[in-house]
C-alpha cells in the first residue's frame, strides 16, 4: 500500500471523537508505525526530522496530530498537505512509542 492510501485509511478512522478529544485505537497507532517506517525512508525526510521535532516538543502525539489535522485543511497546495503528514506522522509515532515505554 502506498503512503497515501495509508494516511487516506488513518484519516478515515475514528480517531477524533465528538467530544474533539483525539483517542487513538490499537490499530490507528499500528497504521501509524506503518506510516512513520515508510516517512523515514523519504530522503528529505532526513533534512527536516530534527526541525519537526523541535516544533513538536512539549506537545503530545494528540496536539500533534490535531495540528496535522489542521495544516492539511489549510494547506496553500497539495504539496503541502502531502510534506505536512508525511513530516508529521513520524513524530506521532515517537510520542506514542515514548507513551508507551513510559507507561
């Protein structure tokens, strides 16, 4: 599966109930390893990891993953919807795996 049919299929879950609260399920945090392990792989990637997680620090992979939410929608070109998830997700993946090694 390609990396964006894998974010359409994450997207696709119900990961931010009604209440806004953002939950994610065991198979959402599997799809998004999947993702990450696919993002790492990028080249570019690479150059832009340690800014992304910068940006990402002191936020959780819920405030992560609702600011992702929120540059694709205001996204100015698909580019930047595409580059957004895909420097985005990986870092998810960090914060969840830290959360889960800490609890």
């Amino acid at each position: 599966m390609e990396i964006d049919e894998m974010i359409e299929e994450l997207l696709g879950m119900d990961i931010v109930k009604a209440d806004n609260r953002v939950a994610f399920s065991k198979e959402a945090r599997q799809l998004i390893h999947k993702i990450a392990e696919k993002c790492n792989a990028i080249p570019i990637m690479d150059e832009t990891r340690e800014r992304a997680k910068e940006y990402a620090r002191g936020l959780s992979a819920e405030q992560v993953y609702s600011d992702m939410l929120y540059k694709i929608v205001e996204a100015p070109t698909r580019l930047h919807m595409r580059l957004s998830t895909r420097m985005l997700i990986p870092i998810i993946d960090l914060k969840l795996l830290s959360m889960e090694t800490e609890g």
